[in-house]
C-alpha cells in the first residue's frame, strides 16, 4: 500500500475539533461533511482526536492548534508534513484500507492512528438493554446500491437488513436489541469492520420502604442481578429543575442494596439503577413515597 | 489575579436597609478585628483519579426545555482529596454532594506565610497518562513548579501512573486572593479538558474568613460550556447565603476562552468602580465579597451568549 502522497494545502479557517474529543478514549468517529477532509486537531502535547476513521480515497487534515512547531510522520516511513508551524496545516489523502499510525519528529510522545476502511460502521458507545433500538450509523461511498447489515452467528455473518445510502453514502440502520453480537456493513464488495453491540438482560427492580425507630430505610432488590452496579436515590429539587441525586449505594453482590434516611420525609422518591460506572442509567426506575 | 473586596450597596435598599446593613457591617468589621494569625503547615493529599462525570445530571437544560440523555456522561480523571496516605477517597468538600464533587478538584485553603505540603499520587488507570499539579499564586522552587519541560523539569512535572510527589509551597506576602491549579505535565491540554483543575484560596494574615465561599470555574467540558463541570441551571452548583453574611465569590477560567462573569441584582467594587460584571481569561482568577443584602433567586452566569446558550449559568440563592 502507498497511500498518494499528501498536499501541505493552507486552507480557510475551519472550526477546531470539540473539546469532548479529548475526553474520548477511542474517539474519531471520522464524521464530516462530504467531500471536505477529516480534522485532526494538533494540541501542544497530543493529538485530538488521536485515531481518526475515514473512507478510502478521502482526506485528513491537521491543523496546528498550539503555539509550538510539530510533524505529523508516517511511522512506516509513508508521509511526512516536515514543520507545520503554529496555526498552519497538513493535508494527506489516503486511497487504500488500512490502519496508518504515525507520530511528530519533534515530540515523539504525540502519536496518532488513521483507520481507512472503504465502508464505516459504527455502534453505541455504552451497552443497550434488551428491547432498546440499536442504531447502527455508518458511510460508504456514494455509488449507489444498497447496503446489508449483516449479524454475526455461529457459522459466520448473515444479513439482517437492508438500507439505501443517502446521497452523501450515510447510512443509519434501525434494529432490535435482542442480544449481544457484531454486526458489519456489506457495500457491493466492500466490507466493513465488525462492531461489537453489548446488550445487557432487561431488569426487574423491587423497592421498598420502612419505617424504623430511628430512621427509614428503602431496599433495592434488583434481578437478575448486576455486578458492580449502583442504585442512586432522587428527590424532586425544585431548584434543580428535576430530579437530584441525594444518595448512592452499591449493590451487594450485584443484588440489594440498603439506603438509611432519616426519620420525617414524606417525600416522593425515585430509585434509579445505574451500570458500575453509576452514571449510566439502565433505564430501571420506580417512584415510592417514603413512609415519614 | 484581581483582589477586591465590599460591595455597592443595593440600589433599591431603603433608608432603613442601608443602616441595617452599615450597621452589620460594622459589627463584622469589629468582629474580625487585628486577627494574629500565626503561619501553620497545612497538607493535603490529592489524587489524580479515574471517574465517570455527567455534564448535565438532571439531564436538561430547563430554560430552553433541551432534554439530554447519556451523551452528556463522559468518563475522565479529577483531582480528588483522600485521608493523609492515600489510604481513603473523601469527599472534594464537606457541602458537596454526590453529583458534584469532582470537578473542581479539593479547594485547597490556607493564609499568608503559611507553608503547604501537596502529596500528590497519579491514580490514572483510565488512560494510563502521566499527570501533575501546578500552581498559582504561591511560591515554590523549580521542583515544586509541576511543569514538563524536556531536560529541565524533574518528576513534579510528569508523574507516572502509579507514581507520587511532594509540591512544597508557601504563601507569600503576595500569596492573598484565589488562584487556580491544574495538570501541567505532557497531558495537559486533554486533562484540563477532562476537569483537572481547581482553586486555591488564600487569606490575608490579618482577614477573617467569610461565611459562605463559593467557587465558580468557567470552562468547556465535552461539547459543553461549563460551570464546574456542569452545564445549565440546577446542574451548575446552587450557592446559597442568608442576608448579613459576609459572601466571597471565587471566579477563575480554564481553557482557551475569556468570560464575563456575571451576578444579577448585586454589584461589588473593583479598584473602587462598581461592577456587575468582570472579564476573566484563561488561567486568570480574582475574588470579592460583600455583606450580602439582597434576599431572593438570582441568577450568576457567563454573559458570553454563546456560552450561556451552552450551559454557563447558575444561580444564587439568597434567604433571610
């Protein structure tokens, strides 16, 4: 492979990268408007966002973002940008599949990847609960033709559906959650790489409260159970504008948990079950009023 | 960093009202007296550690009825107090609660002549990033300045995951006011975006402590223009006073952005001129307070309108 050796171009002012790139372990979806090049934002001390995907035949462009000089080098020797000063920029077309990393002579420390596919999939960040709806976004080329989901099983991959690129070749496929499983993208010949889906069991969640001598107690009992996960009791906070988390609790071995309030609150409440990183809520609520 | 103190008085006070409050001025001012305040040791222990943040906790954004769902939850890496050694995570602040004690990192305290130890431990299993602690405002020798630079800068400035160090710093004469701190170290420019920051308030030897202290970071988080990490009204932080406290508001900017800093219904004097509203830049930081008067809820926000619109606002709660 040789990817056609890039255009330094000093193009007009293109709006930088979000921010919330940054905080994205794996981010670099690769969206962007057609026929424009995929940005790369270069910071002071890395890259954002550090692995990019794009189609086969497009673009990527960096642009120097910070006040200091760097190069973006091919780490197998394909392309390099030489000095881009600060606020300048680096473009480079990539025509062949492939994962391209490469890394600045200046800073070595300040590495990067690009992922060129010649179809893209991409699946939810956080994992479903049965019975959500699964959309599954991608592009291809815009050549026309329609493009098959197909649905990993034991003997290989099978079709589960059918859609029609828009112009621009994006695509979206709308699916049940039924199940964990990797899916791929069929364009003709072209391939995508398969995209891991994980659905968690849809889950019952009892709740109850009493009172005690010196406080009330609500108990949380979830099944089936969820490892790790967490439980956060909400009131309704006028001055939050919604409903506020007062209190967390862990599950006991994925199955209970035990929250003390103190004695007097009438309140209605909401218990709401989240994944371990206890922000994530698996859609699982009731509402009780507390016993006072 | 601006240092300025006591507040124009409300315009709609009557008579009666601004005696009162001349005369709890007053009364504070002889409550406060020569303090002698004598210069401590204070230590703190800090970690830089992994966690899962939401933006927008109540998930909407209630003045414009924008609701929002898990896009806004991000994972990232905040600075965050322990027990000495490390040995147990505590809350950033005693008045916190769970939804928002995170970002800022701890508000670290201390007076004038003061010497304050950090020990610092870089818990970042999340992206596996040397991180670091510098800050503003103090003064320190090089190995405490806790910025990477190539073939000067030793361990203070990139301290690996898994790893410790030791900021020793001491508050000088011109130590007074609010100053920031934040992540210097090769992954500066993604910590910071991810919340790796927070705020130092120092006293004056002879200043007494206010009754309420509230602390406001203007900065972006995600796609977001936050207040402490958190975007729209009852997510960014409630501050709340009573009439008579004495209130000091601690204003700072992490980013690449200035921001008007904005308090509806009070005013306060900067270098003798009254104000209600103060540009701060990136890095930069100032404080004052007043002797609160004005009961009701009022709003405190970022007058940038693009910012606003993006979640810089919050308000202020004020009862008798």
């Amino acid at each position: 492979m040789s990817p056609r050796l890039g255009i330094a171009g000093l193009l007009a002012a293109l709006a930088a990268a979000s921010p919330a790139l940054a905080l994205a372990p794996h981010g670099g979806e690769g969206s962007h408007a057609p026929g424009e090049p995929a940005q790369v934002v270069i910071n002071a001390t890395a890259v954002d966002p550090s692995h990019i995907a794009i189609l086969a035949g497009e673009r990527v462009e960096w642009h120097n973002a910070s006040t200091r000089d760097h190069t973006i080098t091919s780490s197998d020797g394909l392309f390099d940008s030489d000095l881009i000063a600060s606020n300048r920029r680096f473009s480079q077309a990539f025509t062949d599949p492939g994962t391209f990393t490469y890394y600045c002579r200046i800073h070595p420390f300040i590495r990067g990847a690009v992922n060129v596919a010649a179809v893209l999939l991409k699946a939810p960040t956080r994992s479903l609960v049965r019975g959500e709806e699964l959309v599954l976004e991608g592009r291809t080329r815009p050549v026309g033709g329609a493009v098959t989901i197909e649905r990993a099983s034991g003997s290989g991959f099978v079709p589960v559906t059918t859609v029609q690129p828009a112009s621009d070749g994006s695509f979206s496929a709308r699916l049940p959650a039924d199940g964990s499983a990797s899916f791929r993208a069929v364009a003709g010949t072209d391939v995508s790489a398969p995209v891991h889906v994980e659905v968690a069991a849809a889950r019952t969640m009892k709740v109850s409260a009493a009172r005690r001598r010196r406080s009330q107690v609500v108990r949380v009992t979830v099944s089936p159970p969820l490892r790790g996960a967490i439980v956060r009791l909400q009131y309704y906070i006028r001055h939050r504008f919604g409903w506020w988390t007062t209190t967390r609790a862990r599950l006991e071995d994925g199955r209970s948990a035990t929250i003390r309030l103190r004695r007097g609150s009438r309140a209605r409440v909401r218990i709401v079950l989240t994944q371990p990183d206890g922000e994530t809520a698996t859609a699982v609520r009731r509402m009780l009023k507390l016993p006072g | 960093m601006i240092d300025q103190i006591w507040r124009v008085p409300a315009s709609t006070g009557t008579l009666r009202r601004l005696l009162a409050c001349a005369t709890l001025a007053l009364a504070a001012l002889a409550a406060a007296g020569p303090t002698t305040a004598s210069a401590v040791t204070r230590e703190y222990w800090i970690g830089a550690t992994p966690t899962t943040w939401n933006i927008v906790p109540n998930g909407a954004d209630a003045i414009l009825g924008t609701r929002y769902g898990n896009e806004t939850i991000l994972p990232t890496v905040t600075y965050r107090r322990y027990t000495p050694g490390w040995k147990k995570l505590i809350r950033n602040s005693p008045a916190d609660n769970v939804d928002s004690d995170r970002i800022p990192g701890p508000l670290l305290r201390a007076q004038v002549g003061d010497r304050i130890l950090v020990h610092f431990k870089n818990f970042d299993t999340l992206f596996d990033r040397a991180h670091s602690m510098h800050f503003h405002g103090v003064s320190y020798k090089p190995s405490s300045d806790g910025a990477y630079l190539p073939g000067f800068s030793g361990r203070d400035g990139k301290v690996e995951p898994g790893r410790t160090w030791t900021y020793r710093l001491r508050a000088g004469p011109q130590s007074a006011g609010f100053w920031p701190y934040h992540d210097h170290s090769t992954s500066m420019h993604e910590s910071l975006a991810g919340g790796l920051y927070g705020g130092f308030s120092i006293r004056g030897r002879r200043e007494r402590a206010p009754d309420r202290e509230f602390v406001v970071v203007f900065a972006p988080t995600g796609e977001f223009q936050t207040i402490n990490g958190h975007a729209f009204v009852g997510n960014t932080p409630v501050f709340r006073a009573r009439v008579g406290q004495l209130v000091q508001w601690n204003v700072m900017a992490i980013g690449s952005e200035h921001h008007t800093f904005h308090v509806h219904g009070h005013r306060w004097l900067d270098r003798g001129v009254p104000r209600d509203t103060q540009t701060v830049g990136p890095a930069e930081s100032f404080r004052f307070r007043w002797r609160e008067d004005a009961r009701g809820t009022w709003f405190y926000h970022c007058h940038v309108e693009q910012h606003m619109e993006r979640g810089m606002i919050g308000i202020y709660r004020v009862s008798r």
